[in-house]
C-alpha cells in the first residue's frame, strides 16, 4: 500500500473508541506512526479484521530539526494531498512553539473559521475547503490541498495568520 487512504479502507471503520482513539483513522494513524499496535482495536484482536491486510510502511518520525515529514493522498481523499511540516526542532519543547492561550485570545474572535483548544495544544483553520492544523510544538498539517503548491501557499496563509502566537 502506498497510501494512508489505501490502508483506511482496510480498517474496520466503525469509530467505537475502544481502543482509546476517537476514530479508526486516528487509529490508523497511530499505528503507522508506531505509536499503536493494531491488537489494541478490539476488531483486529477477535478476528474480524485481518491484520495482515495492513501493509502500511512505517512512518517515518517526526523530524528533530524543521522540514517536511510527508507528502500523501488524503485519507479523506485521494485526489488530494496532506502535508505534514515540522516548523520547530526540540528546543521549543519546553514551552511550545505556539502559545495557544495567546493564539486563542488575540484571534480567537477575529477569525471565524479558527478553533483553537489550548488543552489540547492544537489550532485549526478551515479555509475553502482546506483544514490547517497547528500543533503547540510547532508542528503543522494540511489537509484537503489540491497539490503540493497549493498545500504550501495555506501553510503560508496560515502562519501569517498565526504569526502573533509564535513563542
């Protein structure tokens, strides 16, 4: 398999939550990254899933210093592209690269389409159809771009958007 999208439609897509996630594609996620072993859903571990259907390569990790960590199929389609960046290398660990706090109380109002869940350290943006998603260790991905380029021009739209909460 050579997408996120091809392995998806393996799972057992039903949501239930029982293996600690709140949806099988994070599930799927999870395990690519290596952070979840696939005996952890309860579909996989009866039997009603075959597990050997996965053939998913392991993703690479997030990287130590700034760059892209992938370039894929949508796993919500597969005419589009998810881009993950990592704008931050380990030193902003301690605090954060984004202050979600400030990011939420400076803009928060401001831009209809932002959430922002300081618990969670994540803040999303939805523009024309394309979900922004910055994460409090400076890690960014868009999902829904029609290409490479248009994936970088809302990562560019979005940290212009975000520029005031940046640690």
């Amino acid at each position: 398999m050579n997408s996120i999208f091809e392995a998806y439609s393996k799972f057992p897509r039903a949501d239930c939550g029982y293996c600690g996630n709140p949806s099988c594609i994070t599930a799927l996620r999870r395990y690519c990254s290596g952070e979840m072993p696939l005996d952890k859903c309860l579909f996989f571990r009866t039997g009603a899933f075959d597990p050997g259907l996965i053939h998913y390569p392991a993703a690479r990790d997030s990287p130590s210093k700034p760059g892209i960590s992938y370039i894929n199929p949508c796993p919500s389609d597969a005419k589009m592209v998810t881009v993950e960046v990592s704008l931050a290398s380990g030193m902003h660990a301690k605090h954060g690269y984004y202050d979600m706090i400030s990011l939420d109380r400076i803009f928060g109002r401001f831009i209809p389409s932002l959430k922002v869940s300081p618990s969670l350290g994540i803040a999303r943006i939805e523009h024309d159809g394309r979900a922004i998603m910055a994460f409090k260790e400076g890690r960014m991905l868009i999902r829904r771009a029609l290409g490479e380029e248009d994936a970088f021009m809302q990562l560019s739209r979005a940290m212009r958007q975000l520029w005031a909460a940046v640690n």
